[in-house]
C-alpha cells in the first residue's frame, strides 16, 4: 500500500495516452475540408458565437508551463550527481581516515574533495538557471496581438483569444501566434 499516492493520479492507461504522439494532419487534407472541420467560412471569419464555444473547448492560446521543481531541490539534485556521489564518499573516507590516525593529510583531502564537489555543483546549478531562464524567454515569443477576421470584419485581438479556426493576417516580420495553415498569400 502506497500512502504516499494522491487520489488523483493518473492511471497507467492515462499515462500511455500522453504518451503517444499527437497526429497533426490539418497541413495534410484539402483545405476545403479543413474549413469545414474548423467551421470557418474564409471570407467572413469565424463567427462571435463560434468563438465563445472554442474558447470554453480548447482554453486560451498558451503554453502549458510544466510543474516546477523548487530551486533548493535542483541544488540538491547537483550536489548528489553519481560523480558528486563518488567524491562525498572519497570525502568521508578521509574524515574517517583523520578520526583514526589523526593525520593531516587525510583532513586536507577530504576538505578538497568537499571543496570541489561543492563548487562544482554551485557552477553546474548556475549554468542549468541560465539554460531554464533561456527556455523561458521563449515564453515571451507569442506576439501581444494579432489581427484576425471574425464575423466578417477585420479585427485586432489578444493573441491568446485566438483559437482553432481563426483567419489570421500575418505580415513580414510578424511573430506567429500559433500552429496556421496558409490560405493565400501575396508579395505586397
């Protein structure tokens, strides 16, 4: 018995589903057929009411940020690496060592060895936080607004109100909002 496992957690058929890869064939099927999937008519956009029902089905237009690991535990985890494990153990060996025989020389050592996987893990725990910082920045690669049509009218939206089957103009160097297929486009 796990006393430890919450009452939600997933089964292992939940996770398998998570698994599998999701198959994306909007680029694949005739456009015609994609619209109609979608429910969009191309030349007036998708209407008020159609959108309020996406937006209750899919959610906003966003990243799902996964679940953070508190940053002491990230420290820890550099501190305790197999290799980190090894010198901890070289470590308290000569600590020992020093307890028997009183000898300096093991004292030294194990306060290098102690010495070294700590700098090691603080370098290695600074490199990862830039590594993630880096990562997040990519949050802010959505645009603030986009321009889409909906009911007929062209219309400058928040990025995250767009959802599936919305019609969006994209110029040159515009950042794009989320996954699009091309319906037309032009050199002007």
């Amino acid at each position: 018995m796990n006393f430890f496992r919450k009452k939600n957690d997933m089964t292992d058929e939940d996770r398998k589903n998570l698994r599998k890869n999701v198959k994306v064939e909007d680029h694949r099927i005739p456009l015609q057929e994609l619209l109609n999937r979608l429910e969009v008519d191309p030349g007036a956009g998708l209407s008020s009411g159609s959108v309020k029902r996406k937006v209750k089905e899919h959610g906003e237009n966003m990243l799902t940020p996964p679940a953070q690991t508190p940053v002491w535990i990230k420290f820890v985890k550099e501190l305790t690496g197999f290799f980190s494990l090894l010198l901890w153990g070289g470590a308290i060996l000569c600590f020992f060592g020093y307890a028997i025989d009183g000898s300096a020389d093991h004292l030294f050592l194990g306060i290098v060895l102690v010495f070294v996987v700590v700098v090691t893990g603080v370098f290695s725990f600074y490199q990862n936080s830039k590594s993630e910082s880096l990562m997040n920045s990519f949050k802010n690669m959505l645009p603030p607004k986009v321009k889409v049509l909906r009911d007929g009218c062209q219309d400058e939206i928040l990025a995250l109100s767009l959802v599936p089957g919305d019609i969006v103009f994209v110029e040159g160097g515009d950042l794009i909002p989320a996954d699009m297929r091309v319906l037309s486009c032009s050199d002007n």
